[in-house]
C-alpha cells in the first residue's frame, strides 16, 4: 500500500520493466558500458518514466505512456474493422491503409524537397476494394398490438424448458 509519499509503485515497477528491458538488450547487443556510453544505457528510460508516467493533457485517465503505445499500435498495425459484429474477421483489404491513417501529414511529408521517392511506402490512399455493396435500408415503423402479438405466438410453436 502506498504511503502517499514518493513516487508510487506502479511507476516504479513501469520504471524497472523499462529498465530491464532497456539495459538487458544493450548489454546483450553492446556489453558493460563505458564512462562515454553510460549516458546512453542510463538516460533514455529515465526520460521515458519520467514523462510517460505524468498524465496525459488529452485522456485524464491515461498516462502519457499509455497514449504513445496506443499511437505505435495503431500506427504499425492500423484499425481493423469489426465486421458483423465480429462474426467475420476483416480481409487485409478491409483494413485502413497506412496512409489514411496518417492523414495530411503525409501529403506534407511528400511534399517537401526529395520526398517524392516515398511514395509507394505509403501506400494507396483507397483500399483495393470495398467490403461489399452498401446496404439500402427501408425502415418503417410499425405498431402491433396485443392481438396481433397473441395470434403470432399461436402460430409459432413454443419449446419449453
């Protein structure tokens, strides 16, 4: 149980993962550290708990951390559409394009001098194809009443249980 005082345990627990996670992959790629590189196995996920750990300005509820996976996420994987209320999985050509979900700041990025060279990267700013034809929709309102609801139960054989 937390005192109140001091950093609390689920931002030190968020920090030690990093750590761990940080350090162990350096010292497995690179080894001990030196006097020069020190920094460079210290610093980055001090700087990550630190500000990941504050509250986010957008989603109160959220810390920063939180947010910023969520934005990876959706960047490399995209939005998957639920399809039939999850009855059928999405195709891959039903899925938001890398491009659309970066919006205009692709265009931006294209734009600027050399840039062009990206474009295939980004993909196409339509799916290849739609899911299907749009459904049309032909509602009207209608009122039964309490003899119309008693004949349609008679018509229709109950199974009790």
């Amino acid at each position: 149980m937390d005192l109140g005082e001091g950093p609390s345990r689920r931002l030190l627990v968020t920090g030690a993962a990093i750590y761990a996670v940080w350090t162990g992959g350096l010292l497995l790629l690179f080894g001990m550290p030196g006097q020069l590189t020190f920094t460079l196995y210290f610093a980055p996920p001090a700087v990550i708990t630190y500000y990941g750990a504050q509250r986010s300005r957008k989603n109160e509820r959220r810390w920063n951390l939180t947010r910023w996976a969520l934005t990876v996420r959706y960047l490399t994987v995209g939005h998957r559409p639920i399809v039939n209320g999850g009855r059928r999985a999405a195709e891959r050509v039903e899925w938001l394009p890398l491009r659309a979900r970066l919006g205009e700041r692709v265009e931006k990025f294209l734009d600027l001098p050399g840039m062009g060279i990206f474009e295939g990267a980004f993909g196409g700013s339509e799916p290849g194809r739609t899911a299907g034809r749009p459904t049309r929709f032909d509602v009207r309102p209608r009122l039964y009443g309490p003899d119309a609801v008693y004949r349609a139960r008679k018509r229709t054989p109950s199974k009790k249980q």
